[in-house]
C-alpha cells in the first residue's frame, strides 16, 4: 500500500484572514503622515549640510551656517544622512522625494516593531493593537530629519538580537552612528540583552566591543565620541526646546505610551514577561519617560513586551477568515488606495515658515528665532543667527537668545554685540513690540511675522 502524501502548506495569500488585515490599518497613518507638508525646521539645513560635503568632498568638521558661531569646531553627526539628502535634491531639483522616504523609512519601521512582537504572541490582533499606539505615537515624530533613520536600526537591532543574528549588530551600528548620535541606545541594549540573555561574558564582550570599534570608524573616526561629549556638555541648552521637555503623558498626542506601560505592568503581573526580561524593559520604559522625543525609541523596545499582555488562547470577536482572494483585494487596497494622498504633497508649509517674509531680507545680519534658522540657511543660503543646534550655541546663548525674543532689556546689547541690522520676529514675539516701539522701520508684515530695519 503506497504511503500517504501530505498536501503542501497553501500559499500565504490564502490563509489571510480579517484579523491580519487589522495588521495594515497603521501602514495608512504611515502614507497620511508622510503626506504631510514638510514643517521639519531641523531636516532642511541637513539638506544643505549634505550639498556642502559632497561640494567639498568631506565631511564638516566647523559650523558654515551662521555668523554668530562661524567657523566654531562642529561635526555633523548625521553626515551620512545629509549626503542622502543631498544627493536626492540634486538629483530630483526638488524636495518631492521627502514623502516617499517617509514611506519607506516608517513603513520599514512598522513592519520590524510588528515581527518582533508576532514572535512573541503570534496572534496578530494584539499584534495590531500594539501598533495602532505605535503609530499614534510615532506621528508626531514621523519626520524626514535624520531621526527616522535611528528609528529604523533601533527596529532592526531589536529584530536581530531576537534572532541572534550577532554578526549583523555591528553593521548596524556603524551606519546608525553614521546618521545620527541616538546609536548610544543600540550600544545600550547591546549591554541590556545581555544582561537577560545571561550570555557568557567573553560573548557580551565581544559583541560590544566590536561594537564601539565599528562606531569608531565612521568618517568622524573617534571624533564621533567629541560629538557625544558635546551634546552632553551643553545639555542644558535642550531645556529651552520642547521636544526635550519632559512628556505630557495626559495629552492626546502622547497618551497611548500610558496605554503601553499598562499593558506591559499586565503582562508582567501574568507572568508573560520573565524577571530578566526586566533588564530590558524597565530601563526603556524609564527612558520614556525623560523626554517627548524619547517616547518613539522607548515605544519600539517595548511593544512586543505590551503585546504579550494579551491571554493566549483569548477568543476575539474578530475571527472571521472570509474569502481569501477578497482579502487579497483589500489587502492590496489598503496598501495601495492611501498612497492616493501624496499627489497633494505641498512641499514646504508656508504657514510654518516664512516664505514670503524671508525675501526681505537683506542684511548680512538678520536677527531671527531658532525654529526659522533651518528654513533660513535652506532657502537664503545666507548666515544666519541662530537654529536648533544646541550642540553649538549652548546654554547661555540660548538664555540671552530666548531673553532677547522675550524684549527684555537684554536685546539692545545683544544687537550690537552681533551687529543686527534686521530682525525677522514672529507677530506674537515679545520683541515684535518693543522693536514697533522703538522706531525700527517695518519691510514687511503679515498676520505671522514681521521684518524690521534698524532706524
């Protein structure tokens, strides 16, 4: 009698089912987000940073932007980003690509956040779920600066380590510290895995120190480790840009991460997140809890543990499996339909930034705010006083710079100190008043800002 033959496994389009079709609803956040117009004031001076290194043919190791810190020792941390973005403007004449890298980077970013918590549940509701408070949270943050890229390989070295795939994780950190100075979490959970994995300790040597060598041989060389000692420096400086500040847990933008330590207590409390893994999450969970702009990479680490929250076994209402080839259709529409929104792509917000106030100025010294300055050196090409960098304008700049926005008595020598001729002010400025007050001439105004000229 001839031995039975097992049928083969059916194809995977014909095993989807209603509850992975819940797996594409944040891929529309994605494409909607991505949509957005560009209000990224950081992102437009990498962009000029990127023309500069490939004009010159290496990478910036002294501020060329502005006149009040010119020629100040300054490395770009994000030069290998910065010479993407370079070349993709060169080569399109445009900013028109700018969505679609957000496409790809955050869609990247969804699925990997996605895989490494199906394997630690399999079951993709839950799964969903969790990355439906991903991407709320990610959206505000769904920005073309070189951040995203950081996102992306702290994704990837989530994926790899629970793979162990340990020949990768140095790789990933050389290009992670290539694009942006965020590569000191990878080398952080690097040191946290192993802890919970209670790897041998010439094991968790090894991979660490390779490691610090390959960040080590970046373009910078060991300068990379100037740059870090930099930030830290002027730390203080942060404090008087938002996104530093401390998370408004109880705000809509930012609630969901409340939802996620919930539901990583939940698992915990069932015994779905072993004492070791602790290693990993409370210190990221900590983490996110310092800053706005913590949240995202705090969220990446801890999905997969806040998916395990769900009961294994637990019946949903959703267990429908339908037809598979309409499934097929709505998968492929769901994909597809929202990429509709990118033909209304608008470049540059023109309610952001000051487009039309820009033309008017003039002088080779311009006072303006620091959410400006990248827009500035992006569309003028001139000096300008100040932008988010504070890496390099640290904390005391920062103090007389917000003092002076204020129109506290401080801006009158800040002026002649910088030989400001014109000033670029927002309507509702404090200085706006004090300059209308003490004569200076008036270029231009709207119903945002206003450009003066010194009487």
């Amino acid at each position: 009698m001839a031995a039975e033959v097992a049928d083969p496994p059916s194809p995977l389009w014909r095993r989807l089912s209603v509850r992975h079709l819940l797996l594409l609803a944040p891929w529309i956040g994605v494409v909607v987000g991505a949509s957005r117009p560009i209000r990224d004031n950081s992102f437009l001076w990498h962009v000029r940073a990127g023309d500069l290194q490939l004009a010159a043919g290496e990478v910036l190791t002294r501020d060329p932007f502005s006149f009040t810190m010119a020629g100040e020792p300054w490395r770009t941390q994000s030069w290998l980003a910065d010479l993407l973005y370079g070349s993709l403007e060169g080569a399109t004449g445009g900013l028109g690509w700018v969505p679609w890298l957000l496409i790809v980077c955050g869609g990247l970013v969804l699925a990997l956040v996605g895989v490494a918590a199906y394997r630690r549940v399999s079951d993709p509701l839950p799964v969903s779920l969790a990355l439906l408070a991903f991407i709320w949270l990610g959206l505000p943050n769904l920005v073309p600066r070189p951040v995203i890229f950081s996102f992306l390989l702290l994704a990837l070295l989530v994926v790899v380590l629970d793979l162990e795939v340990d020949w990768a994780v140095p790789l990933i950190l050389w290009v992670w510290a290539a694009v942006h100075g965020s590569f000191v979490l990878g080398l952080g959970l690097l040191v946290l895995d192993a802890l919970r994995r209670r790897l041998p300790l010439r094991k968790a040597i090894g991979r660490l120190g390779l490691s610090l060598i390959a960040v080590s041989l970046t373009a910078h060389g060991p300068g990379i480790w100037s740059i870090l000692a930099s930030f830290f420096a002027n730390r203080e400086a942060l404090d008087f840009i938002s996104e530093w500040a401390a998370p408004d847990l109880l705000s809509i933008p930012t609630g969901p991460f409340v939802l996620l330590i919930a539901a990583v207590m939940v698992a915990t409390a069932r015994g779905r997140i072993g004492a070791r893994e602790l290693w990993v999450v409370v210190p990221f969970l900590v983490f996110g809890l310092t800053s706005a702009r913590a949240i995202v990479p705090a969220a990446i680490v801890l999905v997969p543990f806040a998916a395990s929250a769900w009961p294994p076994g637990a019946k949903a209402a959703i267990v429908s499996r339908g037809s598979a080839r309409a499934n097929l259709v709505i998968a492929a529409a769901l994909v597809l339909v929202p990429l509709v929104v990118l033909v209304g792509f608008e470049g540059i917000d023109e309610d952001r930034f000051p487009v039309e106030a820009a033309g008017y100025l003039e002088a080779e010294a311009v006072w303006h705010d620091d959410a400006t300055g990248g827009y500035l050196i992006y569309a003028n090409r001139l000096p300008v006083f100040v932008d988010d960098r504070a890496e390099l304008y640290g904390p005391e700049f920062y103090r007389e710079f917000v003092n002076t926005r204020r129109g506290t008595p401080v801006w009158q020598p800040a002026f002649d100190r910088y030989g400001i001729q014109q000033a670029l002010v927002a309507a509702d400025a404090g200085l706006a008043d004090v300059l209308t007050a003490e004569s200076w001439k008036v270029d231009f105004a709207d119903e945002r800002w206003t450009v003066f000229s010194r009487p």
